[in-house]
C-alpha cells in the first residue's frame, strides 16, 4: 500500500487514526502494532507470517541475552548473539540475494544453475537493520532488553517507516514506545510533514519521473551528450524527490501517533563534497553503518591503510544493501574511492577552492555515481558513459534535448528551488513574520497542496516508488 495512493489517504490512514486516536494509552501500541499488520499484509499476505516469526525470534533472544547477562554466562550470551544476527542476515540473505548469487556463479563459471525468483519482502532491508540495532544494542549493554512484546512488535512493524523508512534505532525510540505525546499541535506538525511529502513524490518526483523514462527509453548510441546528463538530472531529482517525500510522509505520521523520527534529508544537493553529500543524504542508514560497521572495525582510531579498509567495506556494504545487482556494489565502491581521496589526497585542495568550484565539483561526483546507480546492468553503465561523453560520435545538443528541455523547462526549475533550502525558508519566514496571519496562510498552501496532489492521484497511472525493492 502506497502513501501516495488515494486509498490509503482517504480510507487507512482516517480509520487508523480515529481507532489510535479512541483507545486508552495503554492499548495504543497494541493498536499500532495489529494496524500495521493490517497495512503490511495488505499488499504481503504471506510475508505477514515472516514479519511475526521475526517479532517473536528477537523477542525471545533479546529476553535470552538478558538473562545470561543476568547470570554472567558470556559463553552462552555471546551463542545467542551471533546465531540471532546470523538468522536475521540470512534471511535477509536469501529472500534479497540468493537469486544474484547464482547468477553471478552462472555468469562467471558458465553453470546453468535455475534461479528461484524469490519475492523480494517489502522494506525487508530497513526492518532487518531495525532489528539488529535492538540486538545488537541489547548485547552490548547500550539499551535495556524489551519485556513487553507488544511494544517490541510495534517497534519492528510501525507502519509509517515499516516499509522505506527511516531506519529508527531502537536506542532513539525506546522511550517513546512507554510515552509519548499527543496534540493537536504536534499533529497539526505531522499533517504538514506529510503534505509536503506527498507534494515532493506526487507533484515533483512522479512528474520528473516520467522525463527520466522518456530519455532512458531512447538507445544510448543515439542521444546527444546533453540529452544523456539530461536523463541523469531527471533520475537524481527524481529519486530525490520520491525517497525524501516517503520519508517526510514517515516523519510526518510518525509525528500524528506522537513519535518522534529522525530527519532523512537535508538538502544533499546544496553539498559541496561527496562525503557532505553522504552525511545529508539517507542519513539513517549513514548513521546505522558508521555505528554498528565502522566504528566497530576501528573508525579513523587506526592506522590510515586500516581506516580505508574500513571506508571501503562500509561503503561496499552500503551499496550491496541497496540492491542485489553488481551496479550497486561498483555505485558503493565508488563512493568508497571518493571518501579516501577526500581524506587522504584531496582534501585540502578542496577546502581551498571557491564555493561554487566545491559545489560543481559535489555535483560532478553526485551525477557520476547515479548513472551506476540506475543502469539496469553493467553493460549500460559503460554505454552511458560513452553517451554522456561524446563516444558514439552524436552531437552534444540535438532537437530531442531541446523539446525535453523546453517542455520540462518549469519543471526543472522548480525541481531545482525545492531542492534547496530556498524554498523552505521562504515559507517559514512567511509564517513567522506574519503572526497569525502567516501560519492561516500557511495553513491554506498546506490545503492547497493535498488537493492538487489528490487531484493527481485521480488521474496518474505513473505513481512508482523506488525504494520499494530495496
């Protein structure tokens, strides 16, 4: 079930909220935890049965964990541990990367082992880190061990971040699962969080979207050089847009039950270095691997050959995270490459350039890693390339970029403002200087943006989201 999907904004979430909203304190995570059952089923019936085997698994361990610590049995703790990671990492494993095993072992030993075209579980990578962040954490000490397992199920299923997150630590929310508050204040906060949201996925995304296909429909030896980085920028706003407008949805309905989520984005595109680019973009899975990968195998407290290993494993990790596809790993091991010669080679003859030097130079490297990051396989990397750099002999701008150009022309500016913090901070300043005038004016824009979102939704067929298979 979509966010961005009539059904699920004029009928779950309304009868969601009235049910939340009506029961005592004390039944609220219940009812989170069955409605969110409810909403993964919708659209995984059978998986449903997995995420309840996962619930009552961790649960168990965890309750395990805590009792041998009780006992100082290290022995016995440390078993329980490593085989509750292995068991989450393998169903990971399998249900997201066994069918790209064989097929790598097929491609490089010419075997013709049949792959088993295993479902891929919704959000399946995000809930798995969820997961192991609580055990992890437990094992280590950091948080208490959760006895309730109705607040531990609510912890692994919420549904605003079940599915795309952000990935919520257990360590950020534990205290929120025993308390939290709710007003009208703080949902009237969420509702625009979720608007706004919606706006970037419905309006922006989906729209920029459909210029990325049009431009990646037409074969890589006939477009122009500018046509190519064209479909590149269409494909950056576009994933931009859709990933962060799912997660401000998730802040926002996260806020409306009273919960507090991490913000996934800051304005990655105003970066004026790949490793600010990283610290602004998905910044709850940035945070998940340099707490639990890299400062675990040593950080930057080790030697610097050691310390580019770990950038490199980190960064390898990330990318194979997002996809079973070899053009993930290469789009993670680059930014791995680029991490290393920021710290170690470049990076104080980039803290020399002008600012706009340093931004073209992010925006080079950001534009770069996208085209590993949509090909569709490894050999339409390289024939991207060769697009984009003149290779097939095409002109550099032709009357296909300009139509695309000139037809999207507004599109792309706007696209380009509300990636910024321009217009963000306009609005709040009309807000704040304005008294309560400007927040009746805010809330009016709020408005404005749901209906002709709505009015969208009624007549789109093109509301993809990207994330999903990751």
């Amino acid at each position: 079930m979509l966010f961005s999907s009539l059904f699920f904004i004029c009928i779950f979430l309304p009868v969601t909220l009235i049910i939340y909203y009506a029961v005592p304190w004390k039944f609220k995570n219940f009812v989170l935890l069955i409605l969110s059952l409810v909403f993964y089923a919708w659209g995984e019936p059978v998986y449903v049965i997995l995420m309840m085997f996962s619930i009552v698994f961790n649960y168990m361990a965890g309750i395990q964990m805590g009792d041998f610590r009780k006992l100082k049995n290290e022995r016995r703790r440390k078993i329980v541990f490593i085989f509750t990671v292995a068991v989450n990492l393998g169903m990971l494993g399998f249900f997201k990367y066994f069918d790209f095993l064989i097929g790598s072992i097929n491609g490089l030993f010419g075997a013709n082992i049949p792959l088993k075209n295993i479902a891929l579980p919704i959000g399946i990578s995000f809930y798995t880190f969820q997961i192991l962040s609580y055990v992890i954490d437990v094992y280590w000490g950091k948080v208490p061990v959760q006895k309730n397992i109705i607040s531990f199920g609510a912890y692994i299923t919420m549904f605003p971040q079940l599915i795309a997150g952000p990935i919520v630590r257990y360590e950020d929310i534990m205290s929120q699962l025993k308390r939290r508050t709710i007003n009208i204040r703080k949902i009237a906060d969420g509702a625009a969080w979720f608007i706004k949201g919606l706006s970037k996925k419905v309006l922006l995304a989906n729209n920029i979207g459909m210029l990325f296909d049009s431009i990646s429909a037409i074969d890589a030896s006939e477009r122009a050089v500018t046509t190519t980085w064209l479909m590149v920028a269409a494909f950056a706003l576009q994933i931009y847009f859709d990933f962060s407008g799912y997660s401000d949805m998730a802040v926002g309905l996260g806020k409306m039950m009273g919960f507090e989520f991490v913000q996934n984005f800051d304005h990655p595109f105003t970066s004026m270095s790949a490793a600010e680019f990283w610290r602004r973009w998905h910044i709850s899975l940035g945070t998940w691997f340099r707490e639990y990968v890299y400062i675990p195998l040593g950080g930057n407290r080790c030697s610097a050959l050691k310390n580019m290993r770990n950038l490199m494993v980190v960064w390898v990790l990330t990318g194979l995270w997002h996809g079973a596809a070899w053009n993930f790993i290469l789009w993670g091991a680059f930014f791995g490459v680029m991490m290393i010669l920021e710290k170690y080679v470049i990076g104080n003859f980039l803290e020399r350039l002008p600012r706009a030097l340093r931004h073209l130079y992010a925006a080079v490297v950001t534009f770069f890693s996208w085209i590993l990051f949509s090909a569709p396989s490894t050999a339409e990397i390289g024939r991207t390339i060769v697009s984009g750099t003149g290779g097939y002999g095409n002109a550099f701008i032709d009357s296909t970029t300009v139509y695309f150009f000139m037809t999207n022309l507004v599109l792309i500016i706007i696209c380009i403002l509300c990636s910024t913090p321009l217009v963000s901070n306009l609005f709040k300043a009309l807000c704040r200087n304005f008294g309560t005038g400007g927040e009746a004016a805010g809330a009016i824009c709020y408005c404005l943006m749901l209906v002709v979102s709505m009015a969208f939704l009624v007549n789109d067929t093109y509301n993809p989201f990207l994330y999903f298979r990751f």
